[in-house]
C-alpha cells in the first residue's frame, strides 16, 4: 500500500471509530440528560462549563454555542476558578462540568464552590463511579467506546462525544425557547452568517432616497428624477401614493420613439416585483437573480397600502457578503 493510501485508510478508520461511539452515545442518553435539559431551563442566571485539558476546549465550544442560541452561558477555566475566577460562579448559575475520566483534581475547588452555594452541578464523564459524578446533582454517563488513536490514551472518541453532547443540548434548549433565526442574527451580525441573516431593512435605502415619480408625471420629469438617484430606476405611484410600477432602461428603450411625450404611466411595467421590509436580503438577492433584474421596490405588504418604503440594489448586498 502507497504512503497516500496509507493514510486514507487511517483517516477513515478514525472516523470511523469515532461515527460508532456517536451511535453509542445515542443509543445511551437518557433520563441524565432530560434532567440537564430542565435544570438548565429553570436557572436565571448562566451556565458555567468547565473542564480541564481536552475536555477545557470542549467546554469552550459548547459555552460559545450555548451563548449564541439563547443560552447565556461562560466558559470558566477550573484551574484559574481556585485563584480568583469563582467569583465568576453565583447562586442562580447552573455548572456543566466535562471530565472523561470523573478524577480531575482541578474541579474539586468549583464543586465545593457549588455545593457551598447550592448550584447545581451537572456533570459528564465517561466513568458512573468517579467523584464527579457522586457530587453531581445531575449525571450524564458517557458510553465507553474505543479512542481512535488506537492506542487508548488520546482523547479523541471521547471529546467527539462530548461535544456532540453540547450540541445536542444547545438544540434542545434552542427548541424549548423558541429561539428564531431572528434571535440568531441578533447575535451573529458579523461575518459571513451575519450577512445572510440580515434583513431588507437593513441594507435598503431609505424613502427619501427612492426615485417616485406619479403617474401624470411626463417623461423629461421622470428622466431627471433617474438621473438625480442615481438607481437607474423609477417607481411610479398611483394617485393614493402606491406603487404601481417601475421604469427601466428596458421599458425607455421599448419607448425610444416619441418617448418624450409619453407619461410615466404609459411607459411603466405595472405591477414590478417587490419586496417586504423584514424579510431576510438573501430572499431578496434570490428574487432579484430569478428576474435579472438589479433593484427591488421594499413595501409595506402588511399595511396593503403598498407604499414604497426603500429601495435595495444588488450592489447593496454584494458589498453586505451577499451574492
């Protein structure tokens, strides 16, 4: 066998390795874990999660993930926790503890902390009989499984499962509190999955921006208002201020001859696709990109009054990271 092969077969057997203990995992959550579920849904402050080594890194992620889903939630180092940092844990907190093996030496300080302040511990470890699990308010037992590494001393299976775990809490609790992708933006407006939460309302430009022109408009009036814009567009309202269509370089060419002595109505493509104010701009670079067309009207559609409220270019979202 080639060394490339060689090493296709070892990554494979890794994973898996590691997709069997997931089915373990699956396989063995039960009352433990339904008991983590309401006990973190009943505290009214955060949860802390704490683990040291491997199990610290994991800790981290499942805190980010939780915070991030509507879960306040602090990654609290347990070593640093016994020199200062268990002011970091208050009554109305809840302590997620991640440890393999249960006899992290480290941890005793935050249990005692717990048990003084009547917190309640939820701990994870892969051993039922360990010290972390006897003073453990709530338990959840990690199946035992094989570690990938082939040699039994590499935390690798191990730390799939728990962070797996964490990401199966995190969804659960993400449920129980009706957490929206609207909740989500509000705490990812950065980057790439900022982006493609936002909303129209966000990126459009605002009503007095808007090239409107009204339907008795005639066209050298409609021609200054596309140039004073700069959109390369107008809407046209009707005679109660809706927005009855929109005049491109498309429809001035169909016009070309006489265009002058046209009004806005006559040469307007009625009924021009638009767009609501609160929904996601990505939907709006959908519409925009099935049409080929690079402007959409933003109206109120809940009002029925169908004003013009903004305006959204496609150059707005590409610089938005949107495309």
């Amino acid at each position: 066998m080639s060394d490339r092969a060689q090493y296709l077969a070892t990554a494979r057997r890794v994973i898996g390795i590691e997709a069997a203990a997931l089915k373990l995992l699956e396989e063995a959550l039960d009352g433990g874990f339904s008991e983590a579920v309401e006990t973190i849904l009943a505290v009214k402050g955060r949860v802390i999660v704490c683990g040291m080594g491997k199990s610290g890194h994991v800790a981290r992620k499942i805190a980010a993930t939780l915070a991030s889903t509507g879960t306040p939630a602090q990654f609290v180092h347990p070593a640093e926790a016994s020199h200062g940092d268990l002011g970091m844990v208050a009554p109305g907190d809840a302590v997620l503890i991640l440890s393999n093996s249960g006899e992290t030496p480290e941890l005793a300080d935050i249990l005692a902390h717990a048990k003084r302040f009547r917190i309640p511990v939820i701990g994870v470890a892969g051993n039922p009989d360990s010290t972390l699990m006897a003073q453990s308010d709530v338990k959840i037992v990690l199946p035992k499984a094989e570690e990938a590494c082939g040699t039994g001393i590499v935390p690798t299976s191990s730390t799939t499962m728990t962070l797996a775990l964490g990401d199966a809490l995190a969804v659960v609790l993400m449920d129980q509190r009706q957490f929206t992708a609207e909740h989500f933006r509000a705490f990812h407006p950065g980057g790439k999955l900022g982006a493609q939460l936002r909303l129209v309302r966000d990126l459009m430009h605002g009503q007095e921006q808007v090239p409107l022109v009204a339907g008795a408009a005639r066209m050298p009036e409609v021609l200054l208002e596309i140039t004073r814009k700069g959109f390369g567009v107008a809407g046209v309202t009707d005679p109660d201020g809706r927005l009855a269509g929109i005049i491109t370089d498309g429809d001035l060419r169909r016009h070309m001859e006489g265009l002058l002595s046209h009004s806005a109505a006559e040469v307007m493509t009625a009924n021009p696709r638009t767009i609501g104010p609160d929904a996601l701009a990505q939907e709006a670079v959908a519409v925009m990109n099935e049409a080929r067309i690079t402007s959409l009207f933003v109206v109120d559609r809940r009002q029925g009054g169908g004003a013009a409220l903004g305006l959204l270019h496609i150059h707005d979202c590409l610089r938005a990271g949107l495309g």
